[in-house]
C-alpha cells in the first residue's frame, strides 16, 4: 500500500516535470523571430521614419501640416537633395525645425537622415511639373531692396493679406511679430515661391495671373517681409504685460 502511494507520487510528479518541461519549450512568452523590437537607430524604413520625426509638423502625407508641404513638386523641383539633407541634419536655428543628425544632438543616423531625404524625393518629387517654367532659384542670389519689396508686397500679396500685411479673410496676418519671430527668410522665400497649394496660397506664378514674380521681386518682398521682424520680439509684450500690472497696483494703493 505505501510503495503503491510512493510511485502513484513519483508518476505525478514525473506527469508534473514533462508538463513543466513542455510548457518551457512552447513559446509562451518569448518573443517570435519576425517580433523583436527594433532599436530607434536600426529602423531604416522611410514610412517609420517619417511618421515618427516629420509628420507631426509637415503632415501625415506629407500635406496639411503646419509648417510648409514636402509633398510638393514645386518645392521638390527647386530644392536640391543636397540642400534638403543639410536643412534635415542641422535643423534651422531660431525655428521650430529641429536638427536630426546625432552630431548636432539630434536622434537619427546619417543613413536614416538619408533614407528620409531621398525617399521624400523617390515618393513625391520628379514630377517635372516646372518643365519649362524657368522657376526663381531656391536660395536668394544677391541682397534685396527693402524698399521695392514694399511695392511688390502691394502689387503682389496686398490682395490677400492687406495692404500691410495685417490679413484678410483670403489670407492670414505674415507681418506680426510672433509670425515673423519664428520663421526664416528661407522659409519665407520658400513660401513665396511654392505657395501652400494644399491652403489655396499661389505659387509665384499665380498671385497675379498671367505675371509670374521675377526672381529679384521675390528677393526684395522677403528682404521687406524680414525689415518688419522686431529685434526682440518676446519684449513689447512682456514690457506692456509690466506696464498694466504696475498699472493695476497703483490703482490698488
Ligand atoms: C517641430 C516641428 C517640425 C518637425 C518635427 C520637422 N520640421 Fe521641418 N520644418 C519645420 C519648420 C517650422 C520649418 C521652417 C523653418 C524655417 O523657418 O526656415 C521647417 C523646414 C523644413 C524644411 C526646409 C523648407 C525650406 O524652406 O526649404 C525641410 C526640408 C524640412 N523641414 C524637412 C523636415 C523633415 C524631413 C523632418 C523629419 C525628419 C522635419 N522637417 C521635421 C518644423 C518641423
Ligand atoms: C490669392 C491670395 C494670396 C496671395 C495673392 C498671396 N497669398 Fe500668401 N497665403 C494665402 C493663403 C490662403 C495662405 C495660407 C493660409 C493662410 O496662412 O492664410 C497663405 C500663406 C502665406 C504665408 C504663410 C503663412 C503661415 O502662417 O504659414 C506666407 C509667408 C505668405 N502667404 C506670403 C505671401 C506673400 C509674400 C505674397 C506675395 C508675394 C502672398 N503670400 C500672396 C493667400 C495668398
């Protein structure tokens, strides 16, 4: 009767290690070939890349973002890959764009930077929408007249933004401080030149139809464009926001 106790135990418990033994060699828990996390450097493909460190400012496509679309042969036709790579590693000081290259303390490789840049112009450049249309260069070629640039605004942007540059309902306030504070004359440029299709804002060739902007017109709004930034921006506000509360506790004495 005992010894039938004994080995009926050691049956159980020899049942018990197969099944333990069993368990250990399905895979519950371990993680599948294809499943393993991928390391932030290691990822190589352009969708990941772009959804986790672009799109939240140039949207998801490419489109719509807040900043200007990259998803746009016009822009895609006048920057070069080189420019754009450069733009993309360093970031553009003084604005939101931040730098990526790891050794101006951003996060992503050379070859990730790489994989981005080109795979933004494999997907959405190479359309050879200017075929002909003898567009302005990318990066302004000589110094622009302020002055000039105050009568091309009129000619130019005045319809759609105010004659100052205020905005209308057709097209938004460019020349306050926040807005000037933030952006380069790049990007101011740029915008002029590619417009914000995706926003109804012409290209270079449409503000006045049938009068595409020269190259120096568009030089000499920017450089109009960038005289009307304040040289510190963050300080009429901060010196008014002083005046009303000293203001206030005088009136409270
Ligand atoms: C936090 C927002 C933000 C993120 C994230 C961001 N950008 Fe930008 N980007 C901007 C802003 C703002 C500008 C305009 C900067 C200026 O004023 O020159 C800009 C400008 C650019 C330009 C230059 C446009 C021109 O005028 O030629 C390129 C190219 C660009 N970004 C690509 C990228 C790519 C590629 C990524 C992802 C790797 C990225 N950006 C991520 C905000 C962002
Ligand atoms: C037909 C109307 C129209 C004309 C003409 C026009 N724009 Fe615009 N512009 C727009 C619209 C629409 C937008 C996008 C929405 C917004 O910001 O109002 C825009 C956007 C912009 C922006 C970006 C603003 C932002 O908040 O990101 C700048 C800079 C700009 N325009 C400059 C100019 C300049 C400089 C001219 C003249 C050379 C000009 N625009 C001519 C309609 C126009």
């Amino acid at each position: 009767m005992k010894i039938r106790t004994l080995s009926a135990l050691a049956v159980l418990s020899l049942i018990l290690c197969l099944m333990m033994l069993a368990a250990c060699s399905i895979s519950d828990g371990q993680p599948q070939a294809n499943s393993e996390p991928v390391a932030p450097s290691q990822v190589s493909d352009f969708d990941t890349l772009y959804a986790q460190n672009c799109a939240g400012c140039h949207g998801a496509r490419g489109l719509g973002g807040a900043s200007i679309s990259l998803d746009d042969p016009v822009y895609l036709d006048i920057v070069d890959e080189a420019t754009m790579r450069k733009v993309v590693a360093n970031g553009v000081r003084g604005t939101s764009m931040p730098a990526f290259a790891q050794h101006a303390g951003g996060m992503l490789t050379e070859q990730q930077i790489d994989v981005i840049t080109s795979g933004i112009f494999s997907r959405w450049g190479h359309k050879q929408v200017l075929d002909g249309a003898n567009p302005p260069s990318y990066a302004a070629k000589a110094a622009g007249n302020v002055g000039h640039g105050r009568l091309v605004f009129g000619t130019f942007c005045a319809s759609c933004h105010g004659s100052d540059g205020a905005g209308t309902p057709k097209g938004s306030a460019i020349t306050n401080d926040s807005f000037l504070a933030l952006v380069s004359d790049q990007a101011l440029r740029t915008i002029v030149i590619t417009g914000r299709p995706e926003l109804g804002a012409p290209d270079w060739r449409g503000n006045v139809p049938g009068r595409p902007m020269t190259d120096q017109e568009i030089t000499d709004v920017v450089a109009w464009l960038a005289s009307r930034r304040a040289k510190n921006p963050g300080q009429p506000y901060s010196a008014s926001n002083d005046t009303q509360q000293s203001k206030a506790q005088h009136r409270e004495k």
